[in-house]
C-alpha cells in the first residue's frame, strides 16, 4: 500500500506539473481536470488489480500470509490468475474506476465547472483519483488471490485452468499486457519530459536509464509471478527436465540485456534522424519500454519459476527421504521386537 501511493504520489505530480506548465497562464479547465484524473483512474486500476492478485497468491505460498479452512470456504471457486483472466478482470476495474471517476466529477461539476486549477490542485485530485484506483482494486485482488490459495492450501474444491508451458504464459498471457503497458508508460513519460523541457535529442540518445529501470521493474513483477504460478501448478514442466538450484542468468542477464537493447536502439535512433523529432523520440522510447518490458518480465518469470519448482522437488524430495527414514526406522524396531 505504501509503496503504491508513494510510486502514484511521483508520477501524478510530474504529469499533474507537465500539463500545468503547458497550459495558458499556468492552469487548467475543469474539464480537463476530469479527463484526464478519468484517465488516471482507468490506467491505475489495469496496473492494480493483476498486481495484488498475484502479489497475494505468492504471499500465502510463501508462509507470510495464511488463511483459516473457514476464511478459504469464501473464495472463488475459479482460479483468476490463468490465462488471460488476470487482465480481462483488471479491464473492468478499469472500466468501472473510469465511469466512477466520470460520475465523481459530474457532480463536482454543479460546484467547480469554470474555475481553474493550478499545480497543487490538480496534483491533489489526481493523486486521489489515481491512489484509489490503485488500491481498491488491488485490495480486491489480493483478497482474491490470498482465498484462491487458500483453498489449494486446505485442498478445497478448485476450478484450475488448464496449465501453460512456459513460452504461452510468459511471452503471450504475462508479458505482452505486461509489455504493452510499459510502451504506453514510456511514450507517456517521454512526451511529459518533452513538455518539461528536455529536448528530443536527449529523449533519443539517452535511453540506458529508461531501459534499466523498465527492465528491472518488469523483471521483478515477473519472478513473482513465475513462482506464483508454479506453486499454483499453472505451468506445464516435465518432471524428467533438469533444473538448477538457481538460475544463474537473472539480473545479470537483465543487465547484459539492457545493454544490447540500447545498442540496437541507438542505431535506430539514426534511421530515425539525428537529432529525432519529438515524434521519433516517443516512438523510440515506446519501442524501448515494449522491448524492455517484454525482455524484463520473461527472464523475471523464468526465473521464478524455476527456482520454485526446483525448491518443489527438493521439499518434496526430503519429505520423501524422510517418510522412508522413519519407515526403517520403525521396520527395524519391530523386528528388534520379534527377535
């Protein structure tokens, strides 16, 4: 939650001071308050929902959250976290968090229409407009997502989806919502930066930050959600496949990665025009997000899911070890006693 209002405080403040700057005399309309805080609303709810719905699941499977029989007897009997599910619900929300935020200012409009908003003002409704449709519908889906695996847990009745190998879930239903989100944030984010000041030629030369951080973010979103799915048995991995302790290649391939992307972007760059027009340097640094985003959250979710299958079968393995131990064990008491 904190981190959630803290990340929704930073960029609500830099779009809020973008699009005041812009504006004539330093201000804005009311509708365009309403607008664009409805935007926020559908934008924050697409990130939130899926976020706190796997963000719960990976919890209870590690221990740090638990459920009661009776508390998991609540939750849904449809696993929401397969395929395309996760998305589909969170476009709702979305939905749901536009026509809110829409109807909000409809009535607001009997009282504030005509009067113009400044930075603060602005920045102060779209924080609460964008912190809400984070965190309801993330609380929701985490709620979900804490019962779902609660009722694994306790081994009440469950609707799974049918398991995915591993190039479908991460490439096709994880990264590519997860890819996209990132081009639209970064294209977003460049033409801001544009309107703040930097020049085009910067927004098209200097992209190593961009990819870096996009790729860390996605990476991190991604191991949790590869390991949540393999305690959630939602991949498809043959028993008989050799896996490592831990995956080697994570953040350090992450890194090598971002390097390649931002050679290759460069030269793109070049066809594009040097310096790049504004047009060019937010389709540039659109490619860059879409490519570190995808990049991110596939070696992310590799690698979670990975290292949790291999803590599976090694669990398992010493419970396994120990069953037997203890059934020699007690085969060799009763044949003390025979003798």
């Amino acid at each position: 939650l904190a981190i959630s209002i803290v990340v929704a405080a930073i960029v609500t403040g830099l779009l809020a001071h973008v699009v005041v700057e812009y504006s004539p005399h330093n201000e804005v309309s009311f509708t365009f308050l309403a607008v664009f805080c409805t935007l926020l609303a559908a934008g924050s709810a697409l990130v939130g929902y899926p976020s706190g719905l796997i963000g719960g699941e990976a919890d209870h499977q590690s221990g740090s959250v638990g459920t009661l029989k009776v508390q998991a007897l609540q939750g849904s009997l449809r696993d929401g976290a397969s395929g395309w599910s996760p998305w589909i619900v969170s476009l709702y929300w979305a939905l749901g968090c536009a026509v809110a935020a829409a109807g909000l200012f409809g009535i607001l409009s009997l009282f504030l229409n005509g009067r113009p908003f400044t930075f603060l003002l602005v920045w102060a409704w779209s924080l609460l407009v964008a912190g809400v449709g984070m965190v309801v519908p993330g609380a929701f889906g985490r709620r979900k997502g804490l019962l779902v695996a609660g009722r694994r847990y306790h081994g009440l009745p469950l609707t799974d989806g049918a398991p995915e190998n591993l190039l479908r879930r991460f490439w096709l239903s994880g990264g590519l919502p997860v890819s996209a989100l990132s081009a639209f944030s970064n294209a977003g984010l460049a033409w801001a930066a544009y309107r703040w000041g930097v020049d085009s030629h910067r927004l098209g030369s200097d992209l190593l930050a961009s990819v870096v951080i996009t790729a860390a973010l996605t990476y991190l979103t991604g191991h949790q959600w590869g390991k949540a799915d393999v305690g959630a048995r939602r991949l498809e991995i043959p028993n008989d496949m050799h896996l490592p302790r831990r995956v080697r290649l994570g953040p350090q391939g992450v890194i090598i990665g971002a390097i390649v992307l931002v050679i290759v972007l460069t030269l793109a760059s070049h066809i594009l025009g040097n310096p790049p027009g504004l047009a060019g340097a937010v389709a540039l640094r659109a490619l860059a997000g879409l490519l570190a985003g995808a990049m991110g959250f596939a070696l992310g979710a590799a690698s979670g899911a990975v290292n949790g299958e291999a803590e599976r079968r090694e669990s398992a393995h010493e419970e396994g070890n120990g069953v037997l131990n203890r059934f020699e064990s007690e085969a060799g008491v009763v044949h003390g006693l025979n003798d």
